[in-house]
C-alpha cells in the first residue's frame, strides 16, 4: 500500500514543483495538490510490516553523514583498517556531541547510484569491520562514548570479502563490543539485517526508528530459504517480528523513536531533533557508570533477551 501511496506523491511533488515554475501562480490548484497530498500522507497510519520494510529502504530516508551535520559538532572522519584499505561502507570519526567528545560509527548508503556504488550499497566487507573496530578500540583507550548508526541490507557476501575474513572480522566485533569499558548506543535508522547489522550493534541501549526494521536477514531471503519464493516476503515480514513495535516488546530493544507520518523522509529536521533527544537521554543513563559496570550490564542485557523472541527465531 505505503509503495502505490509514494508514487502518487511523488508525481503530486513533481505537479507542485512544476506550478511554482510557472510566471502565472495558480494558487488554487496548489491548494488542491498540497490538499490531495496530505489526505494520501495521512492514508499511511498503522502500517503493516511489509511496508514499514519500505520505508527502512527509502531512498529518501536520512543517512549517517546527514544524522552526523545535524546531531553533532567538529566531526572528524576517520579511514582506513590499519592494513592498508578503506572502505566507504562504514563511515565513522571522533565529534563532540553537546560538548562531549564521541565516536560515531554507522554504515554509509549513497543518494543516487554514483554514491552506492562507492559505498557498495551499505554492504561492508571485512575492511569496514575492521575499520569499526580500530575506531572503537580508540574511544575506549582514550573513554569516549560511542554511537553507532545501523543501516544495512547485510555484510557484502562475495567471495573477496569471504577470503578476506568477513565471518572472523564480524564475531572479533561481536566479543570485543560486549567487553567495551565506554557507554555504546546504537540506533537502527534504516534497515538491520544480519551480522553486518549487529557487529557495530552491541550497545548499553539499542534504539530504533519507528518505521526502521532489525531482524537475521532480509524478508526476501527468509521466504527464499522457507519457501523457495523470495515473492513471498509479504508473509515472511509478518512472522519475523522484525519492526520496532515487535522488538521493544520481545525486549531486544529498549525504545522506540517516532517518526512523521509516511516517515523519516516527509520531515528529516523533526527527526534529527527527535534522535537527537532520545540518544541524550539514553548516554545519561550511562555516562556516570563505571567501565566494569557498562561491559556487565551491556552482557546481561544481550544475555536476557525475551525467550518467546528466540522461539520466532
């Protein structure tokens, strides 16, 4: 529904775009297209979980370098995996964030083709892990916060990245962000799927967009493997349990932020706002916490995720 909805706005941005172009201003019938506009916006409350999975993957939904202009200050872009390559898929650096000197970590999506195909689609291999890892192992040595954005279809799967260590890179990930002596908070902007999600997602709190999705691998994937149909991904969304909604309830995550109806896209400077607030609010909770606490409570709290959860699994 939400896939049919946006085409139609978007032709409606297109008409009101080419009426404003016009030397004769029809305000009329720019009252009748912003009207029509916002009756179709407002078609998309209570969505299901196949279209929340279409707007984690809008191509128009914030990125990481967006979050980081309008979130943080002094951002200093960090590369390289201190073995020689760089890898565009993982962006990260040190910023100050309300006066406090933080690492910013989080997978890195283009704005057109050119950009993807640079950044590889948001699909980080081994060197992009790796390159997450040195930059947390940073804020550790010198206590700064981290904060990571997740916004991944998964760990690129090719045979390079496979020979290059992409399975050790992850699970190397997995055990040294449990062990972290600084608070982690993680927020899943977009789409979550799989290891390449979770290996820069070990956080004190993870904390998802409304309309975000997290789960073990994409719908399409799951009604491949279940039912040799990756056309069935409609029915595989509804029984993976991969919204916000359903993760806050299983307790894999701890808060859900809203976004503007038809999401984060209609209105990016109410969601920066709006993220902004809840990662301040989660990194007090931490911020007075000794090192040996934040590792402690970081592993009970992946420990003691919901069993009902694992049984969906």
């Amino acid at each position: 529904m939400v896939k049919e909805i946006d085409a139609k706005i978007s032709e409606i941005d297109k008409e009101i775009e080419k009426l404003k172009s016009q030397e004769v201003f029809d305000e009329v019938q720019y009252y009748v297209l912003r009207r029509q506009r916002h009756d179709l916006v407002k078609m998309c409350k209570n969505i299901g979980p196949h279209d929340k999975v279409f707007l984690a993957r809008h191509k128009k939904r914030p990125k990481i370098t967006e979050y980081i202009e309008n979130i943080f200050e002094d951002f200093f872009e960090q590369q390289g995996d201190d073995l020689g390559k760089e890898d565009g898929s993982i962006f990260g650096g040190i910023a100050t964030y309300h006066g406090m000197p933080v690492t910013v970590i989080g997978h890195r999506k283009g704005n057109d083709l050119n950009e993807n195909l640079k950044c590889n689609f948001g699909m980080p291999g081994p060197e992009g892990y790796r390159k997450a890892l040195r930059l947390m192992n940073q804020a550790n040595k010198f206590k700064r916060p981290i904060i990571t954005f997740i916004d991944t279809p998964g760990a690129y799967p090719g045979l390079e990245a496979e020979t290059n260590g992409q399975g050790s890179a992850i699970a190397t990930n997995l055990a040294k962000m449990s062990a972290l002596n600084v608070p982690v908070i993680a927020v899943v902007t977009g789409e979550g799927s799989s290891g390449g999600a979770l290996a820069i997602g070990v956080a004190n709190s993870v904390l998802m967009l409304e309309n975000a999705v997290y789960s073990i691998l994409s719908p399409e994937g799951y009604a491949t493997i279940l039912w040799k149909d990756s056309s069935r991904s409609d029915e595989a969304c509804k029984m993976m349990k991969l919204t916000a909604q359903d993760l806050k309830q299983f307790n894999v995550i701890d808060d859900v932020i809203p976004e503007p109806v038809g999401g984060a896209h209609m209105n990016p400077k109410a969601v920066y706002k709006t993220v902004d607030r809840y990662i301040r609010k989660e990194l007090m909770k931490y911020v007075k916490m000794d090192g040996d606490e934040l590792s402690k409570h970081r592993y009970k709290k992946f420990r003691n995720i919901d069993a009902d959860y694992l049984k969906v699994l």
